[in-house]
C-alpha cells in the first residue's frame, strides 16, 4: 500500500537522517577487513532513498553517511581528521558515486511519477472519452429516433395527402356519372319527345351505370392489390391465346382499331392466371385505343427474354406521353393532357396503377419505354417451365 505524498516525503527524510545512523550502529561492532565491504551498504541506502523520497534526502544520506565513515571507520577512528591520501580518495569517492546514486535514482523516481501522471491522466482521458461515447451513443439513439419520428410523420402525411386525393378523385369520378343518370332519369318526359329521347336518356343511363360499375370494380381490384390480399391461380397460359382473347375484347367496343401482332411469336407459355393477365392486356389494349387517332394500329411484340422472362411490348401511334405525367403515370388517377380531347369514353384512371399491381404480383415489371413516338409499354411475365 503507498503513502500518502507527504506521509512518503516525511518518511524519506527520517530514513535519510536515521538510516546512516543505525547502519553505523549496526556495523561499528562487526569488524571489516576492507572497508568497502560496508560502502556499499550505505550506497544501496542513497540508491533506495533516490528512488522513494527524491535527490535531496538521498545527498543527505550521502553526506551522514560520508561524516559517519570518516569519523567511525577511517583512521584516525574518532575524529574526522583524515590521516592518509588513499582514505581521501576513498571517501571523495565515495561521496561521488553516492551523488550519482542519488542523482540517477532521484531521476528514475521522477520517471516514475512521470509514468503515474500520465497513467493517471490517461485513466481520466480514458473515462471522459468513454463518457463521450456514451453520451455520443445516446444522442445518436436520439438523432435515429427523432428521424424515425420524422419519417413516421412524413409517412402519415403522404398517406393523408394520398387518402384526400383519393376521396377527391372518387368523388369527382362518382359526380359525372350519377349527375347524368339522375338528370336523364328524373327529367320530364312527354309524349312530344318521342322514342327516340327516351331511347337517347336510357342509353345515356346505361353507359354511365357501365362506368360506375367500371369504377368500382377497378376501385376493389386496387384496394386487394395494395392489401396484399390478391389471389392468384398461376397456370402455364399461352400468350397467343389470351391476346387473341383481348383483341376481340377490344373489337367489341372499337371494331375499326387495327391490331397488329404476330400468332407465331406469341406462341410462348407464361406462368399466370388467366384472368389477370387478361385484365392486363385489356387495360393495355384500352388505353392505347383511348390516345390513339382514328385509323392507327396498335403494335403488339412478344419476345422471349434472358433470365426465363418473356416481354409483352403495346405501343400505339398517338401523341405519348407527356414529361410531367412519367414519374406519376403508374399512379392512381393519372392522366394526360391528350386523354381530355378523346372523343372515345373516359377511362377510371386507374387502369395502369391497376397493371403495376398486377404485373409484379406475378413476379414481373412495366414500364412506359422512351423513344419511337407514341405510347409504349412494355411488361414482363415469367416462362413456364414446361413452355415450348
């Protein structure tokens, strides 16, 4: 156990002026024949004392000790007369190393402390670095959760921008139709108007219940997409079959529109479900029918890709895309410019939110592609294994 400072300090200088004196008392008796036999006592007292009380009690070691050897063991014994030249050298030399001694582990001591300091301080350095961490630790914790926070927040935000576009667009999209279904149904009607207005405001009524009825369905497959909750029956389907299934579809509701695509390409099976992809090609095929001039043809590639993908590509010759509507297109209620001067019936703007969704529930990816004038989307399907 180490003394206090200044306990050690007080020790030292008791050592300093007792310890020559006991060592004296203790070797006075003994009898040397050569008197650097006990020298070396008194020098390893000096060296001792350098080392725990510092330079100043070790010459006072050194120098008690010179006077006690000069006047207990040099002769003459008893007086500190020196009698021969060899005992003066002999003691100067002995004062010397002992100065060295003292010097040299006065010097060792203050290394020592030195070393205990800066241990001392590096222990404290190490502590408040280890608070730093620890306070750089919590107020990262805190930075992450403020960010969660702001993130949540930014989340609940978007979701509440994205919930009142949505009431907005349904209500704006549910007005026009029940606006005509109500005018044409609770409007006077007399004799003078004749069949033919009463044929006029029953189809009127029954195109706009056909849009509704589009809304809604296409509303519900949306909500089932963005739930999660999609089921799929996934069988090898091929690809000839449901374009030509589409492409009368379309032929039902535009008769005139030209479809061009090639049987013998098409001839690849895709892993799907029948009805969904159907649903696809459908809203494709109906967009591109929506944006296109009268007289045009709708172009439809079918290549098998690398990686077991095949690549459905509908393009038309209408006016395209506009720039500010790519980032959104894939969105709900997207629409274009062009779409407001069709003559043909407006679409729920749902349509291609409705295909993202649907193409990657079967594992592949849409895109609207750049270039080459028009319109031209291109989606990806997985090959069934068994396909030719």
């Amino acid at each position: 156990m180490r003394l206090p400072r200044r306990a050690g300090d007080v020790a030292a200088w008791l050592a300093a002026m007792l310890g020559p004196v006991l060592i004296t008392a203790l070797l006075v008796p003994v009898r040397v024949s050569e008197q650097r036999d006990y020298v070396f006592i008194y020098l390893g007292l000096v060296a001792v004392l350098g080392v725990l009380g510092g330079l100043w009690p070790a010459l006072v070691a050194s120098s008690l000790s010179f006077l006690l050897v000069d006047y207990f063991f040099v002769p003459p014994v008893g007086t500190f007369t020196i009698a021969g030249e060899q005992d003066v050298v002999n003691l100067v030399a002995f004062v010397t190393t002992a100065g060295l001694v003292g010097l040299l582990a006065s010097q060792r001591r203050k290394a020592l402390l030195s070393a205990e300091a800066l241990g001392r301080d590096l222990r404290q350095t190490n502590s408040e670095l280890a608070r730093l961490n620890k306070e750089q630790a919590v107020a990262a914790q805190a930075a992450l959760n403020l960010a969660r926070s702001q993130e949540q927040i930014r989340a609940l935000q978007e979701v509440d921008r994205s919930r009142r576009e949505l009431l907005a667009n349904v209500s704006h999209e549910l007005r026009t139709p029940l606006s005509t279904i109500l005018t044409e149904s609770t409007s006077p009607f007399t004799e003078a108007d004749g069949s033919a207005e009463l044929q006029r405001r029953l189809l009127a009524i029954t195109d706009q219940a056909h849009r509704l009825k589009a809304l809604v369905d296409d509303m519900l497959d949306l909500a089932v997409i963005e739930a999660g909750a999609l089921e799929l029956q996934f069988q090898p389907v091929r690809l000839a079959d449901a374009l030509q299934a589409a492409v009368e579809r379309l032929h039902s509701k535009s008769p005139q529109r030209r479809v061009d695509w090639n049987e013998q390409s098409a001839a690849l099976d895709v892993l799907a479900d029948w009805s969904r992809l159907l649903q696809v090609l459908d809203n494709l095929l109906a967009n591109a029918d929506r944006f296109a001039p009268p007289g045009t043809t709708i172009e439809v590639q079918v290549e098998a890709e690398g990686g077991g993908l095949v690549s459905v590509r509908v393009r038309d010759h209408g006016p395209g895309v506009a720039s500010e509507l790519r980032g959104r297109l894939f969105e709900r209620f997207a629409r274009g410019p062009g779409e407001k001067g069709s003559t043909e019936p407006a679409g729920t703007g749902l349509g291609l939110a409705i295909v993202r969704g649907l193409v990657e529930a079967h594992a592949g990816s849409v895109m609207l592609e750049e270039g080459g004038g028009g319109a031209s989307f291109r989606f990806t399907l997985p090959r069934a294994e068994d396909g030719p």
